[in-house]
C-alpha cells in the first residue's frame, strides 16, 4: 500500500518498495528495493547485489528451515456480488464507454457474462470480479473509468478488503469461471480486465477471453486451471526504451509454464509486428487496436 512506498532513487517517483532484513526488522537501506513502475523505469536493486558491492560477507539464508502452513482462501459472500450487478438503474462509466463502439445489449450480455459489478466508492466506478472454477469469489478489484475516453484514472483503484488474519485473499484469472461453460474453446488471455471484455465483444472466434491482471499477472497457480487447454497469450506493447519487455516476459513464462504443466501455450505477435513508435510509447494493447 501507500504507506510502505518511498520516492525511487532512480525515477523519484513515489513507487518505490524497500527490501526488510529479517534480523533486524528495519530496512536494510534507502536504496535496496524495486520500483513498481516496471516499464516505465525498471530500477531493481537487490540485497545480495548491496552486500556484493560492499564486500559484506553475509550469510543469505538461516540454516534452519521454518515451514509456514498456507493460509485457508478467503472466499466473498456471493450476496455481495448480486448486490452489485448491472442494471437499468445502475450504469458504470465502463459500460457507457463500451456503448458507443458495441450494441447496448450485447454490453450488457458480456457484463452479465463475466459478472460485471457497479460501485459507488467512485461514482459509478466498476467492479471486477474473481470467480474461480468453483464458482467461489477470490477477489473483487474497484476500478473507474472516464465514461467518454474509456481511460481508467490510476488514482482511483481499490479491492474489496479482508479483515480476518486466519484466511488470505488469493487470485486467479478473470472469467476464469467461464472456462467450463465452453469445454472446446481456446483461451485467450490479455492483460486488463477492460481489454478482455471488448475482444469478447468483438471476436467471434470459440475463444475465452481471460485478464492477468497486469505484466506480472501469470503465476503457476492460475495457469494450473488451464490445464488441457489451448492458450494464446497477448501482452500489452512496451515502450522502446523499457527496462522489461512484455512480449519477453510472457513468451519466457509461456515456455515455462507451458513445459512444466504440459500446457500447448502460444504467443501471438500481431501487435509486436504492426505497431507504431507512438502506440508503443502509449503501451497500447489489443483492445486499443479493436477500438481504433
């Protein structure tokens, strides 16, 4: 959260996250940590990269081992996400955005489709919500948008809080919960929510269209419900300059996953071959291109 984010060494924007010593408990230096503008800056400087450039001969790792039991999953009472659907009453500035490219009813169709919710944290922001395979709730992310341009404002984002210190919130893919509607579908997977609701408007292929959440978004957990599945990856573009190139990353972790759970894993490169200097500066992604 905000309040463990300091100014960054490199960028002095305030997206910097310090590494903690585990001896002390104290950070280990103003210096020492990542910046969470991935992209945009990059800056990673580790504890084992600190005390290499300072000659300090510290052992990294104890030489007993603690086991820490996994926490049960907090799951969201389903009444929270009924409350919150979409209805003549009750617009997102999402929806409104999307119905000036799609038809009326087909928004709503693909709203109800992915269990689209409507908050009032913001004025008419959205909620997108995480529904596993067994149609338990894992998560639900407030999100709001500019009902004209269709921009999210990066300022105005929240999840749904847990307070129990027993259970812990633990995500999976949006939509995931659609994959056994559709057994023979290919899946396809983008990086924003947003983005994969207008290729499901879109696309008339026998495709599934899921979100990662962001760059970072793929982990070995979520892709384990993709199991015997046929899955396209299509990552956001990356400015020229990036510290970390989304393409590479994605294809790095298609190989791996794809390897290690047997799962037939592509990447598609459309947008890597088609785009301009000027959409990738802007990091445009699939669901830019559809709307242009």
């Amino acid at each position: 959260g905000g309040k463990s984010r300091f100014h960054c060494p490199n960028c002095n924007r305030k997206e910097f996250v310090k590494y903690i010593d585990n001896e002390t408990k104290t950070y280990l230096d103003d210096c020492v940590g990542k910046c969470n503008r991935i992209e945009k800056c990059g800056y990673h400087y580790t504890p084992k990269q600190f005390f290499e450039d300072r000659g300090i001969k510290r052992q990294m790792f104890s030489n007993k081992i603690f086991t820490e039991l996994d926490k049960e999953i907090y799951f969201f009472d389903e009444t929270l996400l009924l409350q919150s659907l979409h209805s003549e009453s009750k617009r997102s500035n999402l929806f409104r955005f999307l119905t000036q490219y799609f038809d009326e009813k087909n928004v709503q169709n693909t709203f109800e489709k992915y269990m689209i919710g409507h908050s009032d944290y913001w004025e008419d922001s959205v909620v997108f919500w995480q529904i596993d395979m067994d149609n338990k709730i894992r998560s639900g992310k407030i999100m709001h948008y500019n009902s004209m341009t269709g921009k999210r404002d990066k300022k105005k984002f929240n999840w749904f809080k847990i307070d129990d210190d027993t259970r812990e919130m633990k995500q999976c893919f949006f939509g995931v919960h659609l994959l056994k509607y559709f057994p023979n579908f290919k899946v396809g997977i983008v990086e924003s929510e947003k983005t994969a609701l207008i290729c499901d408007l879109y696309f008339d292929e026998k495709i599934i269209w899921l979100a990662s959440g962001g760059l970072k978004g793929l982990n070995e957990d979520k892709f384990r419900d993709l199991s015997g599945r046929v899955v396209i990856l299509f990552p956001d573009l990356s400015c020229l300059d990036s510290k970390e190139d989304a393409f590479e990353v994605w294809k790095k972790k298609a190989f791996f996953f794809g390897e290690k759970l047997r799962i037939d894993i592509r990447m598609n490169d459309y947008l890597e071959r088609f785009s301009s200097d000027l959409e990738r500066e802007n990091q445009d992604d699939l669901g830019d291109f559809i709307l242009r």
